[in-house]
C-alpha cells in the first residue's frame, strides 16, 4: 500500500473508533480539507524519514561509533523539529524524544531525561557512546509509535494551522537564545527545520488566505523571505554552522522577523474561521 | 476618549456591585437591618479583590510638548526601563518604527477603551488592565543609544555629540547581558502593572522590527501626605533619602540650562534639540552588609542625617538645607569623601556638571550564596554627558560608597525631543536630519 492510502486508512479508522486524546477536534472547513490531507502527508514522509535516520543513528551509538553519530545527530532531529506541531499532541512520546535537561529535576542525572538530547549530552559533552545503546534503542522504538499514531491520526485543523505560528514560537523561544542544543550548538539546523515546517503550513494555506487578505500574504511571505536569506548566510556543505557563529546583528534579524511571523500568524486560525 | 466611570463601564458589574444589588433586594423582603448587613459586607473586601487605586489612577501626564515627558516631570511610583536592538536597515524602516512607538503611546499615556477584535483572533490587548486603560500618569520616554548610530553609516554622522557606548568604572563589574542598546524605553507610572502593560503593548505592536535586550523594574516608597503639603524626596534601598539636592525641575530656565539640549550648546546637532543625555545604572546594593554597618558610618559616607536627609552638622535642619562645604575645608562636618560632597563639591567651577537624579529601586532575587539582589536603578539626565554624569562618576571613583554597591549593567542614551502635536512624532527632527 502507496503511504497515502495508507493515510486514508488510517483517517477512515480514527473517525471509527474515536481517538483517546484530549482535545476536541473541529470539523475542517470545506476549503481546508485539501491542505490539511497534503499536510498529513507531509508529516508523515517525516516521521517514516525520522525512523530511517534514527536507525542509522542509533546503530552508530551502538557500534560505539562517536563520530558517526555525531554527524547523524542533528540531520536526524531536523525531521522531528519540522513536524513538532503534531509531534507535541503526543505529549508523553514528546517528553520522552525531546525533552531537555531544565525539564528535569535533577537535570542531566535525572532517570526521566531520555531522548535526543540525552544522547546528545552524552557524545557531545562525554564524547562517547557509552552507556547510551538503552536510551538509543527506547529512541527508535518512540520514533516508530510516533509515526504509527500520526498515520491514525485525524489532523485537528486548528493544531495544523495553528502549528504554523507554534513553530516560530518554539524558534523565537530556544532556538534563537542557542538554550536547545547547548551540548552540540547545531541550533541553526532545529532553527531551519522549524522554519520549513512553518513556512510549509503557509505555503498550503496560501491559496486559501490569498483569497482573503493578499496584503497579509505579502507581508507573511517577505519575512519568511528575509529569514530564509538570513540562515541561508550559515550553511555549509553538511548543514550549518555551530550556533556561536552566528554574528549579533543577524540574530536581532531573526529575532525581530521570527517574532513577527510568529504575531502575524497567530492571527491564521481567526483569519480561516477556526475557533 | 473618557476614563470617567459609566454605568455601562465593565468595572461598575463588579462583585460589590453585585452585593450590593443583592442587598437591595434582601431590604426589600426582610427590612432595614438585612440592608445594613449586606451592605458592610459590600464595604469588605474579598482576600483577590483588586486593592483601590489611589485618585491618581485617572490622572493624565500630558504626551505632546517641546519635551518628552518624564524626566523632569515628577517621578512616579514604578518605573521600568527596557533596552532593544533594532532591526532598522533604512531610513523609511527607522520612521515607521518612530511612528509606530508615537501612536502606541500617545494612546497609552492617555487611556481608553482597548479595541475589540473578531474572538476568533487573539485579542489586540493584553487585558491585564481591564477592557479600559485608565492612564495612571504613565509616561513612555524613548531615548537612542550610541549603538543606533554607530551601526548605521546613514546615521552616524548625527550622533549626539558626547553620546558613547557605556565603559567600565574601576567598582563595576558588567554583564553584557544587562548593558547597552539601540532604544531604551523608560516606563514611569502609579503601579508596575500599567508600566508592564504598556511595555506588553509595545513589544507586540513592533515585533518586527525590535528585539528585546534586557529590562529592569524598579519602584520608590510610597508615603502618606503630610499635614503641610509639603513632599519630600524618596527613600533608597540603603534607607536613605536620594534626590534632596537635586536642582529644582520646577524651574524652567534651570532645566534648560542642566538638562536639555539646546541653542546654548552650539556644537549638537540641531535634530537633537529639546533632547537630553540619559545615564542608566543598574547598581547593586550589598544591603546586609550596610544594614550591619553603624549609623554614624552610614551618615559619614553620604555626608547625611539618616532620618531628615539634612547635611550633617545642621542641628535640626532639613534635606533641603545647603551644606557650607568652604567653611569645613578638613570635613570635620562633612568627610571629604563624603559621596555627597564627591558628587557636587559645590565650587564655582563644578557648577557645570549638575545632573538631574530620576531613580528607582530594585529587588531582582537571590543570589548563589542567599543575599538580596537589592539596588538601585540610578536614571540621570543631563545636557552634556561627559560634563553632567561622567565627570560626577570620575570624582566619585574610589569612594567609600563602594563597598557596599557594584554597578553592572545599563548604558548611556538620548532622550529624543518631544512630539509637539498630532501632525508630529518622535525622533522626526532626526530622520528628516538624515542627509
Ligand atoms: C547605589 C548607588 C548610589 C546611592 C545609594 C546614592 C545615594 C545618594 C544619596 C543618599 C545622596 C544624598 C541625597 C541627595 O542629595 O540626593 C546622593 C546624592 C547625590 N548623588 Fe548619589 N547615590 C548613588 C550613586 C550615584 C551615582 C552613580 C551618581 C553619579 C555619578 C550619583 C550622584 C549624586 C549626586 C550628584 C548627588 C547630589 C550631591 C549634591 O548635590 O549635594 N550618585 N546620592
């Protein structure tokens, strides 16, 4: 079966048999049924690449392998960072994936902190892969129920418009200060997946939007432009560069523009006719 | 606009309001002295209830003049400044943002209805107000830091004349995190709450184009009136009364001369006249340390009576009182280190570096080792900031005062000229400067 009718499967089966979660969806208006099935389909490609680059990632840690699993480290998260809107709704699998060490009493020594940045303390600030391989594993098995759940998952439409303006939150939250990766500083790379799983959510809506405030487009569209130039200044062969490269007068730029995108869509749900 | 309270006012359904309409009916079934009950009930409080403004919470500090207001208007209870970086590439973008701070506050300082918006939208206010600001003599002043200029070749030839990037006295020890800008917006008003709603207001109508650096709040004891009418100057953290020699803002001609930059200072550049230097310190304090220090040594290290704030040696003066600095010329009254006398040796030729004290308090928290992170948010205005506060901070280097405070953070800025009406704005005289 093709992934996407796979999806339709799973759509078909969680309007069946109600979905155990903690919000009340909202029935999609008829204009937004299109753009929230391709965004589907855009998480979904995601979190089936997650489980791909998660298993070369955990098998480096396993072979005891630093190095490699350092360089499949922050490749591997952007494929999570581009879809934490949804990710999220699953707040047990989020915790357990991304929760970083402030979230936990006793910080890098506390039992409760697993995950992607568990893993990345230990290569980065250990520089080893000892004592990782039951952390990586739990990683991969939470990367696959992750992917499992989506696929049944009706997609709230307020959470996937919404999700457009959360992303440039998270950005303008612990991206842009340098506080997420503080082992590795590979920021940039949560920072330009964030930024794609945003501007993806716009792009699908726009033809909705154009309709109704076309000056509210231009407006979205040149800040997504300017920051797109911005971090495109920070990319290198494999990525981007360590977070501490990145000059003062360009992260006021990012600073100012992401939480501008971030104020102007929040207005998206309103805009759309979503409670 | 009207801040007057209307029946159909928000605050009028509130719940003595409706204890009171409960009453009402209560008098009418079961007589007179259910009335009187219900009604001191209405008369107490409930433990959240809002505490009762003073009067002064619909009182307006005018927004247009050839000044902007609060530095030599008098100073509120609560003050907040905060310090942004701007994202200004051009002229045209630099305007937009002037504009945008003018509106805000301009409606911000006066008060009125917040707008309503569609409730599928997040809402255009913050609310914590209330549906209606009431005004709460809040100013906004908006000053420019040296780095404004110094990062834009289009702006740099303007640049105030002794306006330059805060350096490091000998006692500070600065945290870069708490220093400098490109805007610095001062907040004065009666209560912290409309200063934080305003400094709310502002980050998120100019979100795109200013990025918050750091912040501090402050506030001064608030004192009962006195009998005479008469006021006096606010107490610091170290209990002593700051701002008695101030020179007196009331006076006009004086203010000109000591604080604003103007026709008598020919080497400005004339965008910048009816502006003013601004010096922000954020000092702390070491209080437990002072509050272990006896009297006597207190009193000598300002120079002043702890209780009056009189100059020491006046028996039964007052803080307003003058100390006669030439008729002790060993400090046997006054030490010679007093930081008083430092601060203003009160001779002909140190005339010319009067400064005007604005400050407030802070208590930020606790430090690693469990002491107060107590101090004092130091705000002074001058004409010329390497005659006013740098020449005052270079013969207090070294004092006594020092082991108890370590200044570390804040930064030198301009207060802008003030908006003369509703065709005018902030920092038009700058822009349309630019060559
Ligand atoms: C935590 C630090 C400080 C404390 C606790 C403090 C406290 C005081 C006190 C109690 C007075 C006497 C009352 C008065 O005239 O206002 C005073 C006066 C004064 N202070 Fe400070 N001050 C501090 C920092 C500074 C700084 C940084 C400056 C400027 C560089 C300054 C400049 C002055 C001036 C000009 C006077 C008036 C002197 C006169 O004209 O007699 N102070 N200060």
């Amino acid at each position: 079966m093709t992934l996407a009718n796979r999806l339709k499967m799973g759509a078909l089966a969680a309007a069946l048999c109600a979905p155990g979660l903690a919000w009340a969806t909202q029935e999609a208006p008829l204009d937004l049924v299109q753009p929230i099935a391709d965004y589907k389909l855009y998480v979904a490609v995601h979190t089936e690449k997650l489980i791909a680059d998660a298993t070369k990632f955990v098998a480096a840690i396993k072979a005891g392998d630093t190095k490699t699993a350092k360089a499949l480290y922050a490749p591997t998260r952007m494929n999570y960072e581009a879809v934490e809107p949804v990710a999220e709704l699953f707040s047990d699998l989020d915790s357990a994936l991304d929760s970083r060490a402030d979230d936990h009493e006793k910080k890098e020594e506390d039992p409760g902190f697993t995950g992607f940045h568990r893993l990345e303390y230990g290569l980065w600030e250990k520089n080893s892969t000892q004592g990782l391989s039951e952390t990586a594993d739990k990683l991969l098995a939470d990367a696959k129920e992750l992917h499992a759940r989506i696929v049944k998952l009706t997609f709230p439409p307020e959470k996937v418009v919404g999700g457009a303006a959360a992303l440039m939150e998270e950005v303008a939250k612990t991206k842009i200060s340098g506080e997420e990766d503080r082992y590795s500083h590979t920021d940039l790379w949560d920072f330009k997946a964030n930024f794609d799983g945003s501007q993806k959510i716009f792009v699908l809506l726009e033809p909705v939007l154009a309709k109704k405030d076309p000056d509210f487009v231009k407006k979205v569209a040149e800040n997504f432009t300017v920051v797109d130039a911005t971090l495109a200044k920070y990319r290198t062969a494999e990525g981007y560069e360590p977070y501490d490269k990145l000059s003062e007068p360009d992260r006021t730029v990012l600073s100012a523009k992401v939480n501008a995108l971030a104020e102007d869509l929040s207005t998206l749900r309103g805009k759309l006719g979503l409670n | 606009m009207t801040t007057t309270k209307t029946p159909s006012c928000p605050f009028a359904a509130s719940r003595r309001g409706f204890l009171l309409g409960a009453g009402a009916i209560a008098a009418a079934g079961g007589g007179a002295g259910a009335a009187i009950a219900a009604e001191s009930e209405a008369a107490r409080p409930q433990v959240a209830d809002a505490p009762i403004a003073h009067s002064d919470a619909r009182r307006r500090t005018p927004f247009y003049g050839v000044h902007q207001a609060g530095v030599v208007t008098p100073r509120p209870a609560c003050g907040i400044v905060a310090a942004f970086d701007l994202v200004a590439a051009n002229p045209e973008e630099l305007q937009t943002l002037f504009r945008k701070l003018t509106e805000r506050i301009a409606f911000l300082t006066q008060g009125g209805r917040a707008p309503d918006r569609d409730p599928k939208l997040p809402p255009a206010d913050s609310g914590i107000l209330g549906p209606v600001i009431e005004p709460d003599e809040l100013t906004v002043t908006v000053s420019v830091g040296d780095s404004l200029f110094e990062d834009r070749a289009w702006l740099k030839p303007l640049k105030p004349k002794t306006l330059m990037r805060m350096a490091g006295f000998p006692n500070d020890a600065l945290v870069a995190r708490s220093c400098h800008g490109d805007v610095l917006l001062q907040f004065c008003a009666n209560s912290q709450p409309t200063n934080i709603h305003a400094l709310r207001d502002i980050i998120k109508n100019t979100s795109d184009s200013m990025v918050l650096r750091w912040r501090q709040e402050g506030s001064v004891p608030v004192v009962p009136p006195q009998p005479d009418g008469k006021s006096e100057s606010a107490r610091n953290f170290l209990g002593f009364r700051d701002g008695s020699a101030n020179p007196d803002s009331n006076d006009d001609a004086l203010m000109e001369k000591i604080v604003w930059v103007g026709a008598g200072d020919p080497d400005e550049p004339k965008w910048a006249h009816g502006g003013s230097y601004q010096v922000v310190r954020l000092i702390r304090m070491l209080v437990e340390d002072w509050d272990r220090t006896p009297l006597g040594e207190q009193e000598r290290i300002f120079g002043r009576e702890k209780w009056s704030g009189a100059p020491l040696g006046v028996l039964g003066g007052s803080e307003h009182d003058i100390p006669d600095y030439a008729a002790d010329p060993k400090g046997d009254l006054t030490p010679l280190t007093a930081h008083m006398r430092l601060a203003n040796p009160r001779r002909p030729e140190t005339e010319a570096n009067l400064i005007v004290r604005r400050g407030f308090n802070f208590s930020n928290g606790v430090t690693k080792s469990g002491h107060l992170e107590d101090g004092l948010l130091f705000l002074s205005y001058q004409a010329d900031l390497a005659q006013g506060f740098l020449a005052v901070q270079s013969r207090l280097n070294g004092e006594p005062l020092e082991e108890y405070i370590k200044p570390f953070g804040g930064g030198y800025f301009f207060v802008l000229p003030g908006v003369r009406d509703e065709s005018d704005y902030l920092g038009r005289s700058l822009i349309e400067a630019i060559a």
